[in-house]
C-alpha cells in the first residue's frame, strides 16, 4: 500500500470515527435515529392517498375557523330577519336559513372556529396531562408507577361523555370562574380531564421500554438529571404513538363537544357551534331538514379528515407497515 492510499485509508477512517474504534465524538445516535424516522415516515406519507385527502380535508377547514368571513362570502351570522325563517338553499344563499331568519351559511362556517378551537385545546390539555403522568410513572416505577396507573385506571372507569357531562353539570356549583360558563374553556377542560388516560398508557409504555437502552445508560454515567434524560433521551423517541393518537383524538373529541352541546350540557348560545345547529334544528327535520343535514356533513368531514391524517401517521411511523 502506498503513502498515498495509507493516508487516504487514514483520513476515512477519521471522518467515519473508526479510528479508535468509537462512535466520533460529534456523533448523535439518537438524533440519527429521529431524523431517520421521521424521513422514512415523510416518503411513506406522500405515497398514501389517504394522508393527501386528510391534510387537504385538515387545512380547508383550519383556514375557514381562520377566515370565516372569506368562506361565508361575507355574510353576518348575526344579522338575522323573520322574514326569511326557515328559508331553503338557493343560489344567493347556499344553506338557506335557519329558524331565527340567519344565513345558515355564514353560521355553519363561523361554527368552524369554536369547534376546531375547543378540539385542540382538548388535546393540548389531553396531551399536557398524558404525557406528563405516563413519563414519571414510566421513568420511575415501583410504587409512583403503581399508584399513578392506579388513579389513571379511575379514570378510566368513567366513560368520556359521562364524565365531561357530570363535571359541566356541576360546574357552575364549583365557584370557578371558568367552569361557570360553559363556553370553550369549560367544554375543552372537561374534555381533557376525562380524556388523557389513553395517552398516559402510550407514553408508559414507550418510557419503559426506552429507559433501558444503552444511550440512556449512558447519559446517566455521564451525570445527566433526569429531567435532562427524560425531555432529550427518552421522550423524543416516545411521540412517534402519541402524535398518531392526538390527531386522531382532535376529530374524537371534535364530535363529543358536539355530543355534549347536543345534550344540553356543552356550549350555550350565544356561541356558535355545530352541536348547537343540530340540537336546534333537530325539532325542525321534517319541515327544514337543511338545518341538520349540513353542519352534520361539515363536522362528520372534520372528524374524517383528523381520523384519516392519525391513520396516514400510524401506519407511516409504523415500521411493520412499510413496503
């Protein structure tokens, strides 16, 4: 071998970081590791029709709670006249109008914001809490872990609307300011107090099974804080799962606030919301049946289009379903 190759041989070495038979100082495994993940699930992605069809569905309605004046092409869902009660859809008026005269158009998209607001603050708070109970239980076990899943599994116990309905009941009776009025903080904190048990699991399980690798071992013998250990060893590589579960929670809890309204027991005119348009126009099926036909079609595409997205990502970031 000549000087030339053997130094050529050396300086690959050395840029490979084999030299001393060592990773290279510079090297970040688990930062690889994501950024493999995550490219592999984007190629995945934009092979799957569904997730297309999802983020399309996802960011025509993002941006009609964003603009509603623009979809409702101007029109006031506050200017209403008797005279036009009940009025059929035409060309001037796509949805017609509702019961109090209003353009049913301008109310159906004005409902978008509420509802699309109230689903991701449920989530957020969904995922605040998930993720915070099911990392210690995780990370620390013995008897915090025994004691959180045991207060996770009473909570399970109560079944979502049930529990967002007992709690909004009972609200008002509370003397906190912001349960006493059933508007969006009151239906989105219900929500994810009765909620978050799901994302606890998830995020257990994949602290558990992560904590144990040799990159976290490592960490430790160098003297990372567990803080440090759990927010950039352990939970970067634990929200491949709950990021499928939140998206598809987002359109689940999207249709409960719905439920909730439906019942009586959500939002509370003056707000505007899809719950409240089919609650009040259920009375009024048969003579106007526009009045439920179409905020049930806008809301049952939102919750398709968050429940296609969380399937495009479950199985993108699911190595067993890649070709």
């Amino acid at each position: 071998m000549t000087d030339q190759q053997q130094e050529d041989l050396r300086r690959d070495q050395v840029e490979a970081g084999t030299t001393t038979g060592l990773a290279a100082p510079t090297l970040d495994v688990t930062k690889d590791r994501q950024n493999s993940l995550w490219s592999d699930a984007w190629g995945q992605l934009k092979r799957n029709p569904l997730f297309w069809i999802g983020a399309f569905l996802g960011l025509f309605f993002a941006l009609m709670a964003l603009f509603p004046s623009v979809f409702a092409r101007g029109a006031d869902p506050r200017k209403c006249s008797l005279a036009n009660s009940k009025q059929l859809p035409s060309a001037a008026h796509w949805m017609g109008y509702d019961q109090q005269g209003c353009d049913y158009l301008a109310n159906v998209v004005y409902g978008a914001r509420t509802s699309l607001a109230i689903g991701i603050l449920s989530v957020l708070g969904v995922l605040i809490l998930g993720v915070l109970v099911g990392a210690l239980a995780g990370y620390y076990g013995g008897f915090a872990d025994s004691l959180l899943a045991r207060i996770t599994d009473i909570f399970f116990a109560l079944p979502l609307i049930l529990g967002a309905l007992i709690l909004l009941r009972v609200g008002p009776s509370t003397g906190l300011p912001i349960l006493s009025d059933r508007g969006v903080g009151a239906v989105a904190i219900a929500l994810s107090v009765f909620g978050w048990m799901t994302a606890m699991r998830l995020v257990r399980s994949q602290v558990i099974a992560v904590k144990s690798s040799d990159y976290v071992a490592a960490a430790r013998a160098m003297g990372a804080s567990n803080f440090r250990i759990l927010t950039r060893h352990i939970l970067p590589n634990a929200v491949a799962p709950v990021l499928v579960f939140a998206t598809i929670t987002v359109g689940v809890l999207i249709a409960a606030e719905a439920t909730l309204t439906y019942l009586g027991v959500g939002l509370q005119r003056p707000a505007i919301s899809w719950g409240l348009q089919i609650s009040s126009g259920q009375s009024l099926l048969r003579t106007a049946p526009h009045l439920v036909l179409f905020p049930s079609i806008i809301l049952s595409l939102t919750v398709m289009a968050f429940i296609m997205l969380g399937d495009a990502l479950r199985d993108a970031l699911d190595p067993r379903q890649r070709s």
